[in-house]
C-alpha cells in the first residue's frame, strides 16, 4: 500500500514543500516523511524514501560517504526517537499458518 503512495513523484512533491538547505543532511523532508510513514503502519513506505533521498544525495557533486552515512542516521533516529510517542512498527512478521 504505501509503495504505491511513496512514488517519486509524491516523494518531490513533499520535498519541494520544505525549504532546501545548504546542506542537503540538512534538510527534514526525508526525516518527515521516514516518521509520518512509520507512525502511520506502512513501514514499506520507508526505503523508497531512504532510496529518494540518498538518489538525491547522489547527484550532488560534493556528496561523500559521511554524508551518507549521516542521512541514514538521521532517519534511523527520527524513527526511533519517534517511537517513543506514537509506538513502534505494528507489523507481523510471524506466519500464522
């Protein structure tokens, strides 16, 4: 369900309603919408985010492994940190044949 919704286009779309930063680990797009994705159950939604973002990070010409490393951990912590309010993933992982 949230793949179709995490689409490249959406993905822009929401990008371009935060303000760029000079720094693109700077910005919050990616970070809004990891925790709105996670908070809403549709955890699938997340690595086409993760995938949008670091694309993004990519094209940059000053990109470096750091800065990489930094997204995904921004992301990682922003859904953590938000787990603590709105509860964790609520996805079952245990086949109930």
């Amino acid at each position: 369900m949230a793949a179709n919704i995490a689409t490249p286009e959406f993905l822009s779309e929401l990008q371009s309603l935060y303000p760029a930063p000079a720094k693109y680990v700077d910005g919050d797009w990616f970070l809004a919408a990891s925790i709105a994705f996670s908070s809403s159950n549709c955890p699938e939604g997340i690595p086409y985010i993760l995938r949008h973002a670091l694309d993004d990070l990519d094209k940059l010409s000053d990109t470096s492994d750091e800065d990489r490393r930094l997204l995904v951990r921004k992301i990682r912590d922003g859904i953590f940190k938000s787990g603590l309010i709105s509860g964790y993933l609520k996805v079952n992982t245990t086949s109930s044949r």
